[in-house]
C-alpha cells in the first residue's frame, strides 16, 4: 500500500523525528519518487485515464438505451436511475454517479 504525503506533513514528520538514518533514507526516497515523475509517464497516465472514461461513458449510454427499451416493451416497471444503469453497464456506482445528469436527462426522454 503506498501512502502519499503532502510536503507540509513530510516536513512535519521529518521534524518529530530523532533517527538521522531514517530522516536520510525518507529523504532518498522522496528524491527518486520525484525523480520517476517524467512528462511520458504523465501524459500515458493522462491518456489512460481519459480512455478509460470514455469507455465507461459509452457502456453506460448503451445500458440507458436497452433500459429504455425494456421500459417501452415492460411498461413503466423498469428505473433508469444511476443504480440500475451501473448495474447494466457493469461500472461501479461511482463512476454511474459522475453521468448522473446524462442519466437523467436520457430518463426524460425514454
């Protein structure tokens, strides 16, 4: 598990301490974390990032149309909310969370 620390807690903990070797390997591993932090693995992170969320914008749009046409074949006892489109889509709640407005507004015209 990895714990991220802002620069004013870092300095804090530095600062509570009394081990000069530990406060030494801290401050080594800090220099080669930022070290690792390069413009190519920023932009493939960004990158990644923005393909997984049109991947999930996608399913949950092709989960509204099928629960709407559910709701004309069944009649009003399909919800189109964020819970049953999650469900469908197979994203987690969260994410069905964040098209919450696109949901709703697909919900109106179902």
């Amino acid at each position: 598990m990895r714990i991220t620390l802002s620069e004013d807690e870092f300095k804090k903990i530095i600062a509570d301490m009394n081990d000069k070797d530990l406060i030494e390997l801290m401050n080594e591993r800090k220099a080669i974390y930022k070290r690792s932090l390069t413009d190519k693995k920023r932009d493939a992170t960004v990158k990644a990032s923005l393909a997984k969320t049109q991947v999930a914008k996608k399913k949950i749009e092709d989960a509204i149309k099928q629960l709407c046409e559910e709701r004309t074949i069944k009649g009003n006892k399909v919800k189109v909310n964020p819970s049953t489109v999650s469900k469908q889509a197979g994203v987690a709640y969260n994410t069905a969370l964040k098209y919450k407005d696109l949901i709703l507004e697909k919900q109106k015209k179902c």
